[in-house]
C-alpha cells in the first residue's frame, strides 16, 4: 500500500487533527458523521479558499484512518489554548454519531476515552466545567456550536 504525501499544514495542526481522530476512533469505528465533522472544521481552519479546502480535505481523508493513542499526542499540545480546544472538538466529534438508533450519543466507549483525555489534559476543573457548559447549553445550536469552535480554532491557528 502506498503512504500518502502528508497534508499540507503544520506539525501542530497535524497534532490538534491526530488527537480529534483518535477521539472519533475511541469506539473502535469512524463514523461519517464524525469524519464530515472533522474535514469540514479542519479543512475551513487550515484553508481560506475554498479550492484549497476541497484538496485539504481530500489529504487529511488519508490521515484520518490513522488511529494513534491519546497518550502519544497529548504531550506535544504545547499551550492550555491547544488543551482546551482538543477538549471541544474531542467532544464535539463524540458526540456527532451513534452507532444505532438506540444507542446515545455518547456511548460507553467514548465517554470512557473522554474521561481519559481529561485526565491526559489535566485543565482546571473550572475550565473543563466552562467548556462542557457551553457544548451542552441548549442556547447553542449544533451550527452555532461547530461555527464557535471553527472561530476559536481560528483565532487559535492566527497566534
């Protein structure tokens, strides 16, 4: 099998797009919904034209199969803004599908793994309480909410 090229964007994007993916893989499966959610918030964060986010999201489709641990990644986010901003977008890509129409949401196996990545993240609880009293308010819209995550991953990526 041939590897493909690596994605045209920066070790720490990689890094932030790694740990999102092996949130998505916590339950063993990569669900559409979770892959559209990411390639969509990545390829507008790391691409300005449109273009450009179309070929983006063709080369992080690659990159997304990838399954690597938790514990490999977390070290190298290097600032509690990359911590807080795994934290959203782990949650957010959880919390996109289930397997069947019966099963919640959220299911055993990715509230174990996000359990995990708090622990691996080690935020103030007064920051993990924030940050999931935002995800969960019921003021928010789904589109509201990928559209604040894409703004503060943006705001984020200028720095």
């Amino acid at each position: 099998m041939e590897v493909p090229p690596p994605p045209s964007i920066t070790p720490r994007q990689m890094n932030l797009l790694r740990v999102v993916t092996s949130m998505a893989w916590s339950d063993g499966e990569l669900a559409t919904e979770e892959v559209d959610v990411m390639l969509n918030q990545f390829s507008r964060l790391f691409a300005k034209q449109e273009q450009q986010q179309q070929q983006l999201q063709q080369e992080l489709r690659d990159y997304l199969m990838q399954n690597i641990p938790l514990d490999e990644l977390i070290p190298k986010l290097e600032t509690q803004a990359e911590r807080e901003l795994v934290l959203v977008l782990g949650y957010e890509v959880i919390n996109s599908s289930s397997r069947t129409p019966d099963e919640p949401k959220i299911n055993p196996e990715e509230a174990a793994a996000y359990q995990k990545l708090l622990q691996l993240l080690n935020l103030p609880p007064e920051v993990v309480q924030r940050l999931e009293s935002e995800m969960d308010s019921p003021s928010h819209s789904k589109t509201e909410l990928i559209e604040t995550i894409t703004r503060k991953l943006g705001e984020f990526i200028q720095k």
